[in-house]
C-alpha cells in the first residue's frame, strides 16, 4: 500500500470561523517562541558515541541529545553535514523528541537544516507524529497528530499532512492537511480531493452550558 500523503487541495478560508480562536492561538504560541530562540546561548551536544565518515562528508552520533536555551532534541541515531551550525543538516532516527518551550514532539524521524545558526526549516515524519502544546498559563493540553509536519521556521508556516487532527478540550479538527500561518494566525483545512476525504470539525460545548441549560429547562417546567 502506498503511504505516501497525496497533493493536498486548498478548501475556503472560511473554515477558520468554525475553530474556537482560543484554540487556534494555544496552537501558535509554541511555534512562534520556537522561531526565534536565543542565539547567544551555546548549542550544547551529548552523544554516547560519534564518528565520520571521510568519503561521505558525514558526521554520525549515537544517543544524541542537542540543547539550546529551552530547545531540547534527541534521537537514537543522528547523521549531520557539519557541526558549526552556520551551514549543516541533519538527519534524525528512532525515538525522536523535541521538546520546544511548552511544545513536547515525539516522531520516527526528523530532517533539519541550520542556516546562521538557527533552525530554517524542519521536516518531522510518523506513524503518526504526536505533538503537545500547552498554553501558558493553562491548564489544558492541545494534542496533534499527523505523518508529516514541515516547518517553514523563515516563512512562519507550519503543515501537518497526513490523517492530519487537533484536540483541544473536546474539540477537534481533522483533514488531509491543516496549513497554520504563524504571522497571520489564519488556519486552512486541506483535503486531497478525494470525495471520502472531507475537513471534519467536531465541537463540544462546556460541561458549564450544558448545566445552565439543564437548569434553565427545569425553571421552565416549574409550576406556576
């Protein structure tokens, strides 16, 4: 069976007046304070074991765990084109964790590129990928999953792609695909045209309501 994720298709911008907007920036606020992390701080890594391979131009890392600041990764296995950071790539594998301020990732592997030193671009892959975010100063957990996240750190855009979904407090949207612009806080659902293949939105309304409901009901049916 093919794996692969089909070209996504663009449906109506208008699917983001159907996603609570409390919901929407829990989810952008990991992203955006993993944008711009703090350049000064000394990128940091542990290995249990490192070699290169001359005639690939390859440095390969066993048990790695790279830090900066708040920025944590680890990986079972790990391939880079460099060390110095200004201009390298790496390749991740097995047991992926990324944990990003209040972003916590776990995938099967991951591919990086570092311009300047800093994180351009990220390409995370599972069976599925799971993502946690939780916003500052709440307690609720938003949970994601999907195959494929690319992340365009330069561009401020994030996709999931792939039997692509959000949960937040019993709410939830899943698709093909879901695109986030991270500047413009604007979400687009994403199918791949296939008629089966539709952006599906699933709202539950506060325990609160549904009491005050209940309640207002009950008035109702009071005798005069």
């Amino acid at each position: 069976a093919d794996d692969s994720c089909p070209e996504p298709r663009m449906l109506s911008p208008r699917i983001t007046r159907l996603w609570p907007s409390g919901l929407l920036l829990a989810l952008l606020a990991m992203p955006a304070a993993a944008q711009a992390p703090d350049m000064r701080l000394p990128i940091i890594i542990d290995a249990e074991s490192t070699d290169y391979d001359g005639n690939a131009s390859m440095l390969h890392f066993r048990g790695l765990k790279l830090t900066q600041g708040g920025i944590s990764i680890e990986s079972d296995d790990a391939h880079s084109t460099g060390m110095d950071f200004e201009s390298s790539t790496w390749r991740l594998s097995g047991n992926v964790v990324f944990d990003i301020n209040e972003g916590h990732i776990e995938c099967d592997s991951a591919d990086l590129t570092f311009t300047n030193f800093q994180l351009k671009v990220a390409t995370i892959e599972g069976s599925p990928a799971t993502f946690e975010f939780r916003r500052p100063g709440s307690d609720e957990t938003t949970y994601a999953s999907a195959k494929r996240l690319h992340y365009d750190v330069a561009a401020g855009v994030i996709e999931f792609a792939g039997d692509a979904s959000i949960t937040e407090g019993g709410n939830q949207i899943a698709s093909e695909s879901l695109v986030y612009n991270i500047q413009e806080r604007r979400v687009n659902a994403v199918s791949s045209g296939d008629p089966e293949d539709r952006v599906k939105v699933t709202f539950t309304p506060p325990v609160d309501a549904a009491e005050a409901d209940d309640a207002a009901t009950d008035g109702a049916d009071a005798p005069e």
